[in-house]
C-alpha cells in the first residue's frame, strides 16, 4: 500500500506541482519574523538561542 501512494504522490506532482515550496515558505516567514523583532525573535523554539 505504501508503494501504491507514493506512485499517486509522483503522479499527482507531475500533473499539478505545488505552486509554493513550503521550506521556502517557512523560511521566508522566520526571515520576516526575526525583522520584525529586530532580529531576535524569542517566540518560536528553533529561533531562541542554545545556552
């Protein structure tokens, strides 16, 4: 069964590829958010910085 829905996945990506690539999205949003707050952004775990 799994073999029979990554082929639908591969097909359906053929016929109608996404129109944005959500790690492209995602990055877009964090660069955003750490302008927004002066590049420090303290809301999001993977934006706090490693002590």
């Amino acid at each position: 069964m799994d073999t029979l829905n990554r082929e639908l996945h591969d097909l359906i990506a053929e016929v109608a590829p996404p129109l944005i690539d959500l790690e492209q999205l995602e990055r877009l949003v964090n660069e955003d958010d750490l302008l927004q707050f002066d590049g420090e952004c303290l809301i999001h775990d993977g934006c706090r910085p490693i002590k």
